[in-house]
C-alpha cells in the first residue's frame, strides 16, 4: 500500500512498477486514488479543450452540463463537462447543441461515482462561433454610427455611363457581370480587381473601392457564393466603411440570395446574385425602346387631341362672330350715332332759340322800361350767360360724338381681329374644292385639286393620301 500510495503518476512509472512487483489485487479505492493523481497531473490542469457541444443541459440550480466532442477519422471522442453557477453567469453568451466552443478549466475525477470530468471556468467560441461574435460586435458598432440607416441609402442612376466592378479578375462575377450588362444597355465596364478571400482581403477589397470610385457613376462589390469563412472579409469595418464612404451608390452581391454580410446592410442596394446586380445597374433597352414608342404614341394624340380643341374653338368663335352679324352690329351702332347726334344738334338748336327768345323777351322789358342804368347793368350779365350755355352745348356735342366714335373704332377693331383675315395671318388656311369649302377629310379623295387661300394669296394642290382619324 505504501508503493501504491507513493507511486508516481504516469504510465511509464506504472509500467515499471507492474513489471517489478508483479501482479497485484487492489482495492476499488486504491484504483479510484491512482485515478486521480494520474488526472491531477500538470498537464491536466487549467488547460484549453476545443470541441463541439452535445447533450447540453441546464439544471435548475444553475449550473452548466454537456459534452464535448469530437470527431477523427470516423471515431468519436467525447468527455464529459460541467460550469458551476458562479462561471455560468459571466458567459457573454447562450451556449446550444452544436455549437463549437473553447473551454478553459483542469479535469478531475469524481471519486464516488468513478467519473472523471472536464470542470470549465471559462469558455468561448470557437471558429465560426468566435466570427459570429465579431460580427455582431461590429454589427452594433456599425449601426450605431448610423451606416445602416435607410435615410442615407442612395438610388443607383438610370443610365450610368461607367460601372465600376470590385471583384475577382479570374472569378465568374465579372463574366456574368458584363454578359447581363451588354445584353442590356450600353455601359463602360470598369474592374478594380481585388482578392475576395483571405486573411488580407479586407484591405485589398477596401483599396479596390477606393482606387475605382472616382472614376465611375455606380459601383457593383461582389463575389460568388462561399463558405461563412470565405464572406467574412465582407463583414470586416474597413470594407464597409469604403462602402458607407464611397460617393456614388454602392450595390452589394455577396455569396448566395441567403447570405447577408455586413456589406450588404450598408449598401445603398442589396442583390442577391451579381448577374441580378447588373439588372439593377442598367435598364433593358427592349423595355425602354418600346416606353420611348409609348411616350410618342401619347405625344402624338395629346398634340391631335390640342389641335382639334383649337379648331373647334376657331369654328366656335366664326359661328359666333360671322361677317353678315358684325355688319349688322355696326350698322345699328351708326344709325345710333347718328340718332344722337341729331338729337343733340336739335337739342342745341332748340337751346339757342329759347335762348334767343329769352333773350328777346328781355330786350322787350327793358325797352318798355327804359331805365339806362338797369340795361348797362343787366345786358352784360345775359350776354355771358348765353356764350357760356353755347359754350357747354358745343362741348356737350362734342365729347357724345367722339365717344361714339370711340365705340365705332372698337367695333372695327374686333371686326378685324376676329375675321378670315386674322386666322390667315395665324397660319390657318381655308381649302377649297372647287367653289365648295372642305371641311373634312372624308370631302376629299386622291387626285383632288384643292385651293389653298393663305393671308398673302393661294396655293393649288393635289391630294396624294387621306388619312382618316378612327376616333373621329
């Protein structure tokens, strides 16, 4: 018992020690020391395991079971661990089933049940677990100086005349790239080459958007698809940050339409593929020829739909003002005029002779008086009343006639605005067959003879083609 309990834990000195004494019985409990000084060895102790987590199970009193495992050459190892509460509440994250992880503790063995365990005091994870981490990390960062905002997302222009492209230079990206954009609008292709995988691939990738930026209208960043490992230079701060900086729109086609990388969120457009990329760089010049036929097609009938309003408006107002009706108009307003001339000539007339009479009646009076003083004093008075009511007679006369005059002018002046001969100078015309007026096409047929009279003459034509209107 003696060697036993002094013996010196390792396989080597156990083998030696068998080899010298021989085989022996020994007590479970000799066993179960021996197992345990073997397991207290150094190498044993605060160690780092890496592994997959299986069986994960949390007890109600807080702490932490589950394996780890892994797999070699087809054979799997697995060992079983175990978090206390107290170290279970600093891991800054949830572990699960699957998922690979670094953990840090010393193995020991349970005497009592003859199991031995991996007791963790850290852990963390590892590989993909880790990047996820970082990610997120940066993820928050990133979002809080706002690179993910939606207000600062740009529309890519309509028709760029260069597209910068930040890939691979051997890749299949920019091959699809240009195939999609020649098939569909004339465009400038211009590659900035950079590495899309790698240790270094962020700063190339940076670089790349840099060095093209100034130089293009839009910018396509993207790769094929790929393992989480390989999109991970997409997620790195300094690429998106080219991104968020770059000054023209950006549109990201990162890996397959299911991976989202961080590129993607800054950019001002997300696609799925590169190829649908391109479809977003450039329109398809099949559906913009045929909107260009739509355009002139409605053009067309806004520019008809004008014309016709214009002549009806035209027939309107030669409907309403015809020549025969204008005359008539002036010829009502002259014998008006010349009504209220007569009236007030008679008017004069009739003043100067009450006047004169008056006049008249006074001499009488004053001759039947004979007072001197009294006619020197009055005579005067009447005399320059009388020039002052001829006087206003004559002005009255005169304004009633020029206003009249005024209205006769007007008349004339609306006579000449409105009739054949303004049109004509309008750029209308009034075709003629023969002695008949056409006023519509359906009138004429090829080979017609048609007079055309203009403000300045007339012009003989011969019809070639008449074109009806279906919607009139």
């Amino acid at each position: 018992m003696k060697i036993i309990n002094q013996a010196i834990m390792d396989q080597v000195t156990l083998d030696q020690w068998n080899k010298a004494s021989g085989p022996r019985s020994l007590r479970v409990s000799e066993v179960s020391k021996i197992i345990t000084r073997l397991l207290d060895h150094k190498y044993l102790q605060d160690i780092w395991i890496s592994g997959e987590i299986t069986n994960f199970k949390k007890h109600s009193s807080g702490h932490l079971y589950f394996s780890l495992s892994e797999q070699v050459s087809g054979k799997e190892s697995v060992i079983s661990c175990a978090i206390w509460k107290n170290a279970a509440r600093y891991l800054d994250f949830t572990p699960k089933d699957g998922m690979e992880v670094s953990a840090y503790g010393s193995v020991t063995h349970y005497e009592p049940g003859g199991r031995y365990s991996f007791q963790i005091s850290q852990m963390r994870p590892s590989g993909a677990g880790e990047r996820a981490l970082l990610i997120e990390q940066w993820r928050r960062e990133m979002a809080g100086k706002g690179w993910f905002s939606q207000e600062r997302k740009r529309q890519p222009p309509k028709y760029p005349v260069r597209i910068g492209v930040v890939t691979s230079s051997t890749g299949a990206v920019i091959h699809d790239i240009r195939n999609v954009i020649s098939g569909r609008f004339s465009a400038e292709i211009i590659l900035s080459p950079a590495m899309v995988q790698g240790c270094s691939a962020h700063e190339d990738i940076a670089q790349a958007i840099k060095r093209v930026q100034n130089m293009v209208d839009v910018l396509i960043v993207g790769r094929g698809g790929g393992s989480y490992e390989d999109l991970f230079p997409f997620n790195h701060p300094c690429v998106v940050e080219a991104i968020v900086s770059c000054p023209v729109p950006v549109i990201a086609a990162i890996g397959h339409e299911v991976d989202i990388t961080l590129a993607d969120l800054a950019a001002d457009v997300s696609a799925s593929t590169p190829s649908h990329a391109a479809e977003q760089c450039v329109p398809d010049r099949h559906g913009e020829l045929e909107n260009l036929h739509h355009l002139k097609k409605r053009m067309f009938l806004q520019i008809l739909n004008r014309y016709e309003s214009a002549q009806d408006d035209i027939n309107s107002v030669r409907d309403r003002i015809s020549s025969a009706r204008l005359f008539r108009e002036i010829g009502l307003k002259r014998e008006s005029l010349v009504e209220i001339t007569d009236r007030l000539i008679r008017g004069a007339l009739v003043s100067k002779s009450h006047a004169y009479t008056h006049l008249v009646e006074l001499r009488g009076r004053l001759d039947g008086k004979h007072p001197a003083t009294f006619l020197k004093r009055e005579l005067p008075e009447r005399r320059a009343f009388l020039a002052e009511l001829s006087e206003r007679l004559s002005s009255g006369v005169t304004v009633r006639t020029q206003k009249e005059k005024a209205e006769l002018e007007l008349l004339s002046a609306l006579l000449s605005a409105r009739g054949p001969e303004a049109l004509f100078r309008q750029g209308f015309c009034l075709v003629q067959a023969g002695e008949k007026v056409v006023r519509s096409c359906s009138d004429l047929s090829p080979g017609d003879l048609v007079r055309m009279r203009f403000v300045d003459g007339t012009a003989d034509a011969s019809i070639m083609q008449v074109n009806h209107d279906k919607k009139v």
